[in-house]
C-alpha cells in the first residue's frame, strides 16, 4: 500500500527543461506552517525587543530588579563630558555599543538611550502597551499552527519519514559536520532527504526551540504561576524563565541565520521554489568524481 | 564602489519604508482593536483554569523578601491634600466605599487594622519585566465588600486614587484601577496597610494598596482614597478600566 504510494509520488516527477529531476518536496501544509512560522517569528522577535526594552537587564532565580545583580544587561552611561556610552555587559565584562545598542540615533536623528535600536523593534518607537499586543496575539498563532503542524507531522508521518534520524545517519554524522564545513551540498540520491545535521538541526529547532520559548513565556506570568506553580519552577524562577526566553531567542536567530545561509547556498531559486510550489530540483550526481 | 554603495542605499530606503510601515500599521487604532483580541483569549484561557477551583498565588518564606523593593510609578502624590495627610500619618483619612452598595460606608485606618486581616509574601510581577518580592498585611476585599452587602447588576470594583501621573490639574490624570468579582472575591485580593511589617510607605502607596496578585503590577493601584462598586466602567476617565488601560495596556493583566 505505502509502496503503491511512493511508486505514485515517482510517477508524478517531473523535470526542469535543463532536464534535472524535479521531485514534490514539501507538502502544502508544511508548506504554508512555515510561512506562518516564519512570520510569526519575525514578529514576536521584533515585539519581544520592544518588550525587552522596558527592563533592559536579565537576572536568575525568582525575583530581580534595578536593584538586583544580573547577567546581562544594555544601558547608557551619562559621561561628565560629551555624549553618554551605550554598554552591553554581559557578566562581568562590558563592550562599548554606542550607535547600535544602548544609546543610538533615533529615526528623528536625536539621541536615544533605549537597549535595542528602532529598526529591530516592533513598533520602532518606545511603546511597551503596543509591543505587548503584537507579541501575545502572533504568539497565540504562532502555538496554534505550531499545533497544527506536529499533529501533521506525526499524523502524516513526515516527522518519522524525513525527520527522524536513521542508523545511516548516525554512522555518517561526523562526515555531515564535515561537508558542511567545506559547504559541499549533496547531490543526486542524497539530495532527495535531509541530511544528518540538517535533520537534528530541524528537531532541535522544532522539538526543543520552539516548545522552550512557549513554555518559558507562559512561566512569566503571573495567572499562569498560579495555576501552574511547578511551571516556573522548572527553569528555577520567573526571572530565570525571562532569562532563558532571551537565550533561546538567540539560538533561534542563529538558525535562521544559518537556514538562510545554506538556501543561499543551496541554489536560492530552487530553495525557494521548493518552499513555496513544494518542487524542489536534485543536482545530478557529479559523473567521474570521487570522494 | 558608487555601485555598492547606491545598492546599499537603496536597501535600507526600502528597510526604512518597511519599517516605517510597520509603525504607521502598530499606530493603527484598527490594527490594535484586532491585535486585541489576544487579550481575550488570554482572559479566557486563564479564568477556565483560575475560577473554578481559585488557586492561591505562590506565597514566598520571609527570606526571599527583597531587600530594595522597587517603588514604580508614582512615588509621591504631589497633591496639597495627600501632603496633608502624610503630615497627619493619615488620621483623618477614611476608605470611603460606595457604589452599587446597599450601605455605603467610610473607615478610619484604625478600623481597618481591627477588622479581619490577611499576610501573605508574594511576588509582585511589573509588566515591564522585573520581579520584586514583599510581604502584605491587610483586609480582604471580600470583607469589605460583605459589610456593604453588593447590589445583583454589581460587576466590577473601581480602585480610586490620589496619584496623578501625569501631573493633570483638572483630574483627567489620576490613578485608578478595576477588576471584577472573580479577582475582587479571591482570598489574596486585600486592601493592603502594612508592608514588610512596617506602615505601607508612601513610595508604595500609603495609606492603602491593593493587592490583586494573580495579575501583573500595573493592577494595583496605590494610594486608594475610595472604591466605587459599578457596573460598568466605560464613563470612567477613558472607559478602559484604568489609568494604564486609557494608556493602550490590557484590562486583564495575568500575562
């Protein structure tokens, strides 16, 4: 039966006119939680520096104000002389961020001594009233696709087909790692799954990112505590919760950085195409090369 | 090089114009009425599992208290009448509480320290991000609220205040607050008169403070001079339910 289907799905490849095979690689759902995703994501970053701006500084444990140590922290520095610095201290070291964070030009060209510029905050100017309504109303659609795609996922088996690692991929990780390192690209057979790294990247992100940044907002408030004291508890306290919030904010930047990287990479056009129509172009094998 | 560098222009014009977009589209009364609906949700979600059995918010032991509680918003009401009244240790103040009330009535700060009195250290959560916690001492809403015995169309509590924020001389500016009968009737909902131990000080809203601790800091307004027991808030200052509310902030602050 799965056969019959998998034969059915060989059937319908088609072929770009240069006569590389085109195979249906992502399926419309997936197709449009992605987009969604990816908008959502876009929003509650740039709402959730608007939000962070309010108290540019995080701690660890359950409380935490001006008054209390903290790990991390963006502010301007009023100097005797001249205009104030912007500093970013994190621990016990500072770097000077003026012009970028801390203290910048704002879009009126005066001064300003807010944590996060402008132009990555939602909206540019100070406003944590309406940062707030952007963050909570794209995070409620971003946990109902979110929802939609892992019922998906298992339901349609896409997790267990192409997420979920095989013995082959454990035996060949290290030589992933590698080609990624020299920005080779799979071609041919290999270029039809996803590949090791690529794989736990996406479950990393799917699995553990995401999940993580739904439950650690729920942790900071206050109604939520309530009804679920255990919940802050896990990350060891509200602040703390905030704290991890902004780390795996961070670690999902740089997956994106790193996605856009390698479709970039990868050939953007047919990235795109791919993410966009589902059809998605195999390099052919390279003939009389070894590796 | 030109070439480069007009690409580069060009780029952040249309970053710039994007940008700029996103804040006319955020400034949008629309687009804030839509993004709203979140508030809803949230309301909604929380209460489900808040009502029905009324959990208690987590209560902290005495050596988590901090140390510099930090005083926000309003640190002192710059009236001539509230500088009268710190000068008198707040003597002649009295809670006055009417309304939709069958017995509208008025107590001195001594009648509340007799009445029945609740201490609980908690965690005060501001919405722009910091945790302090404190310990509070005093009457439970429901007390007070019981003694004036509700009318039936009664729905929400109206917190009135002697801060202005803003400095408004004609009123428009001062502080108040709402809630409804769920977080009103709730065990931890208490007009707080002590702080720590010690008399409520006036950074943090001497005489008396609410304490409504399943939501966020905004909630509980300081300085309460009367409650107002209504049906409804929209003729209140700009028919949100509170200073913050006027000023773009949820009505239901439990996230």
């Amino acid at each position: 039966m799965t056969a019959e289907i998998a034969e059915q799905k060989l059937s319908v490849a088609r072929r770009t006119r240069s006569g590389r095979e085109l195979i249906y690689r992502h399926s419309l759902f997936v197709r449009i939680a992605h987009w969604v995703n990816a908008g959502c994501f876009a929003i509650l970053l740039m709402s959730g520096l608007q939000i962070f701006n309010a108290h540019p500084m995080l701690h660890w444990g359950v409380k935490g104000d001006e008054a209390d140590p903290s790990l991390f922290s963006i502010y301007a520095e009023d100097q005797l002389e001249g205009a104030p610095i912007g500093w970013v201290q994190i621990g016990a070291a500072k770097v000077n961020t003026t012009g970028y964070l801390g203290l910048f030009r704002d879009r009126d060209g005066f001064l300003s001594g807010r944590a996060f510029p402008w132009w990555v905050t939602l909206p540019g100017y100070q406003s944590l009233a309406e940062g707030r309504r952007w963050h909570f109303f794209f995070a409620w659609l971003l946990v109902i696709n979110g929802f939609a795609y892992l019922a998906y996922g298992f339901a349609a088996r896409h997790f267990q087909r192409d997420l979920a690692p095989s013995k082959g991929d454990v035996r060949s990780f290290g030589r992933s790692v590698l080609d990624h390192l020299r920005l080779r690209h799979p071609r041919g057979e290999a270029a039809k799954r996803y590949n090791p790294l690529q794989k736990l990247a996406y479950l990393t992100v799917v699995f553990v990112l995401f999940p993580l940044m739904v439950i650690t907002g729920l942790s900071m408030s206050p109604g939520v505590d309530t009804a679920a004291p255990w919940l802050p508890d896990i990350f060891g306290g509200r602040q703390s919760a905030r704290t991890i919030h902004f780390i795996t904010a961070t670690l999902l930047i740089l997956f994106v950085l790193v996605h856009v990287v390698e479709v970039l990479l990868g050939g953007f056009f047919n990235e795109m195409r791919s993410i966009i129509t589902g059809w998605f172009a195999v390099r052919p094998e390279k003939s009389g090369r070894q590796i | 090089m030109s070439e480069t560098l007009t690409r580069r222009a060009a780029i952040a014009a249309a970053g710039g114009l994007v940008l700029a977009g996103c804040d006319k589209l955020s400034g949008s009364p629309t687009v804030q009425k839509i993004l709203s609906g979140a508030e809803q949700l949230n309301l909604t979600g929380q209460r489900l599992v808040l009502t029905t059995s009324q959990p208690l918010a987590r209560e902290y032991p005495a050596s988590e208290i901090s140390r510099d509680f930090k005083a926000n918003g309003t640190v002192r009401p710059d009236s001539d009448e509230y500088r009268r009244m710190v000068l008198t240790e707040f003597t002649d103040w009295r809670l006055k509480i009417d309304g939709l009330v069958r017995k509208s009535a008025s107590w001195s700060l001594d009648e509340l320290r007799t009445m029945p009195s609740r201490t609980q250290i908690t965690r005060h959560d501001c919405v722009e991000g910091w945790s302090a916690i404190g310990q509070w001492t005093g009457v439970p809403l429901s007390h007070l609220l019981q003694q004036t015995e509700l009318m039936p169309n009664a729905r929400y509590v109206v917190f009135r205040c002697a801060d202005d924020l803003i400095g408004s001389r004609d009123g428009s500016g001062l502080y108040y607050e709402s809630i409804d009968m769920v977080d009103a009737f709730h065990p931890q909902t208490i007009m707080a008169y002590a702080m720590n131990g010690k008399p409520l000080p006036v950074p943090h809203g001497a005489p008396l403070r609410l304490r409504v601790e399943r939501q966020l800091g905004y909630k509980m307004a300081k300085y309460v001079m009367r409650i107002e027991v209504v049906e409804e808030f929209s003729k209140i200052g700009f028919g949100k339910g509170g200073f913050w509310e006027d000023r773009g902030y949820e009505w239901y602050a439990g996230i």
